[in-house]
C-alpha cells in the first residue's frame, strides 16, 4: 500500500513533494491524496515498518473513507471535486478562500451571495451521509447566534430536502429533513450548545428510516422519519432553500465537504471526523505503550500510542528478531530504553552488536536513529529520539551560527508537539505530516514526519546542537554542552 516512487526509481526525492496532496499548501496532505506519498529510498526495514505506521495514521487524519463517496470538495484553495464525479462546486461572491485549516478552507460573510454550489449529488431517496467541518465565524464580524445558518444542503423546487446546519432555536447543531411541500420538517439535535470560532465536525445520515446528527464524529441525536422525495435543484454549500429562495446563508468558514450514496456506520464516521485518528495516534507520557501494526484494509487497526522512545523500540522490536526484551535488558538495562538511555548507549557503544555510533551529521543515511540527552532539564522526558529518513539539505535561512552548518533532517518521530508552525513562511518546504488536520488551536500529536533542523560543527563534522524545526527561534536552540547529541546506526 506504501508509494515508494523514490525507491522505485532509485533516485532520493527532495523538496516539497514529500507530503504532496495540497497544491496550495506544500506541507499539506488532502485527504484523497495521501496514497501518493512519495517516500525516501528505503533500505533499513525498520524505516519501512515505521514509514508504514506514519502513512496509515495520516490516511486516518485525512479521514480516507472512499467507499460510497459522491462528491467530495477538501476546499483547498479550489472549488475541485477529489471524489471523482467530477463536481466542482462554484463560488458566489460572498464566499472567500481561506486557510483557518492546514490545507485551506472556505469562508462565506452571511451575504446574499454567500454560498458555493454545484449540481444535485445524491439521489435524495435513498440512504444518504453528508459532512462538513464548519466554524462559525468570531472576531470582529462575528456569526449571530440569534440566526440560523446552513453548511449544506440540497434542493428541491421550494425546499431543502436536508439541511446540516447551526439552528438558534436550540443554539446548537442540527440536521434536518423537510417534505417536498415544506410542510413537515424533522430535526435531529446536538446536545450542547454551539460556540463562534470553533471547528467542529458535523455528519448527517437519512438511514431510510432515521435521520441521526454526529458531532466531532459521536452520534448526538436522532429522529424518525421516511420522507423520501428527489432533490432534483442543485447542492449548496452554505446556504439553504424556502419558499423558492436562498436563505440561511453561513456566516464563517467550511471545509472537506462530502457526500456519501450510502449510510455511514458509526466506527466511518468516527474515522472521517479524525476523532479515530485522535484515538489511535497519541503521545502518551509515562511508562505503558500500545504499537500495533494493523491490516491494510482496516485503517482503524493501526495504533500508535507511545512516547518517543517507545515508538522507537516497538519499530525495532516489530522489525528485526534480535530486537527482544532479552537484548534491551542486556544492552539498556530496561526492556524499553529512555531517550537518554538511548543517547547514552550511543555515546559510549554500549548498546550491544546492533549500534554502530554514528559521529557526523553528513554521514547519516536512511534509518540511522538520533538521540538528545534533555540532561534532566524536563521533567517529563529524559530527551528525544528519532529515526532519519533523509539529510535533506544545509539550511542557511536564520538561526546560523558561526562555525557552524545547519542541516535540516527529515525524521520520523513520536511527538507531543509537531516539528513547525503552518503557515509560517518557512514551514512549507520543511512540513510535518502531523498537520494534515486541525490547525486551529488544535496540536496535533503523536507519529508523523517532520523536519528538525541540526547542526555540525565545521571542525569536526560532529552534532553541535539542535532545534525543533525550521520556525524555533535560536532562543529554542541547543548546543550539546547542554543538550548532548549522539546517532548510530542500526546493524
Ligand atoms: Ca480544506
């Protein structure tokens, strides 16, 4: 299921096209591309068996969901329809591209034109699943609780045949059924209210004979009902129909619309609100681990729960046979070593006949492991441990030192704190897998590839210091008198 274009055709893949997907965004993944991952050359097993944890949590942070899919428009900076029905939807001048979500989304101003639409999709008498993820607009032209807004909907000649949308009767969300001639109309309901500036994931499903509303990828509410007739006028994105006529028209932002021929189960809906990968792709401190490489057509059997070095330790022990509890007893003195066990066993090559220490940042290849020592500084971690997956290239844009080179490395890691801020504008060419969803607030944690940046000195070749990414300010830099670096080599 991995792409591996670049081992295929021998060549090392540089620059951007690592996280391809988002034309718009170079660090970004849609969430129909992420198959097309083009990985570094891989010779080390163990980078293919981490690579492959990595690319099947990304699929499950772009909610890769395919089955069924009618429409789908990811709103990165275009209209385009990725579920390939060719369905673009067009644009009313009230609607504006955005970038609130790694990616991009669009964002309507409540106007008469806002709304972005396209022909009908679903064949509106039978089972049906539509999702948004929708933000109310905050700030200084804030959404009106006090009104009601449509995300999405599809029309018949008078009404709406459904609507997903914020309703202020309830102040909340809700998704609703109407009858041909409007005069019925059933609600299915949040629970809790909803709040401006606030990215939420809403799923409505018409089963037949139940409409059912999901939250954030959690069922919140449900109501009977078999009104069946086609909504034969058109599929909008951010506003509604009554009486012949737009109404409801959205005031904030919507992103990765979609339109499903089928009803979603609850286990699909979780996996396409990214509530499943939050669940199976998490930074855990502490001692207890769950790494579990799964089957490749049941994303949600992919887990990744661990701290660095554990992550680390699962790769290997998932990978090589000599990797046992016996050996990381006998080596590490612990069945899972800390970082700085790690860094230290390095250093001092005591980590048994599978190390080979690793002295020069220009001799790292594919698979080499890079440990720093946090020297006690943080209470939680002994250090930080990652895999290399590439030296992509020497980095002279700021936080230089003399006497110095900086190298930005392209790793795999388990982290609490992705390597990058999106949007900045030197992100885009060092990206972190880890920001394929929300960045709105949200920190999105746990396996992914990312880029740290590390330094050599010019005298010896040897690690001088490091930083987290490309965006962390020198304040943030640590030379190895304080922060000790050491790599090695699996063999
Ligand atoms: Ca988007």
């Amino acid at each position: 299921m991995v792409s591996r274009r670049g081992l295929l055709s021998g060549a090392a893949i540089v620059g951007v096209g690592a996280f391809t997907g988002a034309v718009q965004s170079p660090g970004t993944a849609a969430a129909d591309a992420p198959l097309n991952t083009p990985f570094t050359p891989v010779t080390a097993p163990h980078l293919a068996e981490a690579e492959r944890m990595v690319h099947y949590q990304r699929l499950l942070a772009s909610g890769y969901l395919p089955g069924g899919l009618l429409g789908h428009w990811p709103l990165d900076g275009t209209g385009a329809d990725r579920s390939g029905h060719e369905r673009p939807v067009t644009l009313g001048s009230g609607a504006s591209w955005s970038t609130l979500r790694a990616g991009g989304d669009l964002t309507f101003d409540g106007t008469s034109n806002a709304y972005a639409a396209t022909a009908s999709v679903l064949d509106t008498t039978a089972p049906f699943t539509v999702s948004a993820w929708v933000r109310l607009a905050d700030g200084d032209s804030p959404a009106d609780l006090a009104t009601m807004y449509t995300a999405v909907s599809q029309d018949g000649t008078s009404a709406s045949r459904f609507l997903l949308q914020y309703d202020p009767a309830f102040s909340t969300w809700a998704f609703k059924v109407r009858s041909e001639d409007q005069s019925t109309k059933v609600s299915a309901v949040a629970t809790t209210p909803a709040a401006l500036g606030v990215w939420t994931h809403l799923t409505g499903v018409w089963d037949g004979t139940q409409i059912h509303l999901y939250v954030n990828g959690e069922l919140k509410g449900s109501a009977a009902t078999t009104l069946s007739w086609a909504a034969t006028r058109g599929f909008n994105i951010g506003r509604a129909k009554w009486d012949g006529a737009p109404v409801n028209r959205f005031k904030g932002s919507v992103d990765d619309v979609r339109a499903y021929g089928r009803v979603l189960s609850a286990d699909e809906i979780s996996v396409i609100s990214g509530r499943t990968a939050d669940l199976n792709n998490q930074y855990l401190v502490g001692s207890a681990s769950t790494v579990t490489w799964g089957t490749p057509d049941d994303l949600t059997s992919w887990i990744a729960k661990a701290r660095c070095s554990s992550f680390i330790t699962w790769v290997l022990k998932d990978t090589y046979g000599w990797a046992s509890d016996a050996y990381f007893t006998q080596y590490f003195q612990d069945r899972i070593p800390e970082a700085a066990d790690y860094r230290k066993a390095f250093t001092d090559g005591t980590g048994g006949p599978h190390f080979k220490r690793i002295r020069k940042v220009t001799d790292l290849q594919p698979g080499d492991l890079i440990a720093v020592d946090y020297n006690g500084s943080d209470p939680d971690n002994t250090g930080h441990i990652v895999m290399v997956r590439q030296v992509k290239d020497v980095f002279t844009g700021s936080v230089n030192f003399s006497g110095e080179t900086q190298y930005a490395v392209e790793v795999v890691d388990m982290t609490s704190d992705p390597h990058g801020v999106y949007g900045l504008s030197s992100y885009a060419q060092y990206p972190d897998t880890r920001m394929v969803s929300d960045v709105d607030g949200a920190n999105f944690q746990g396996v992914g590839i990312g880029h740290m940046m590390f330094y050599a000195s010019d005298t010896t070749g040897e690690f001088s210091r490091y930083r987290w990414s490309v965006n962390s300010s020198s304040a943030k830099t640590y030379a190895v008198a304080d922060r000790p670096i050491s790599a090695a080599r699996v063999v």
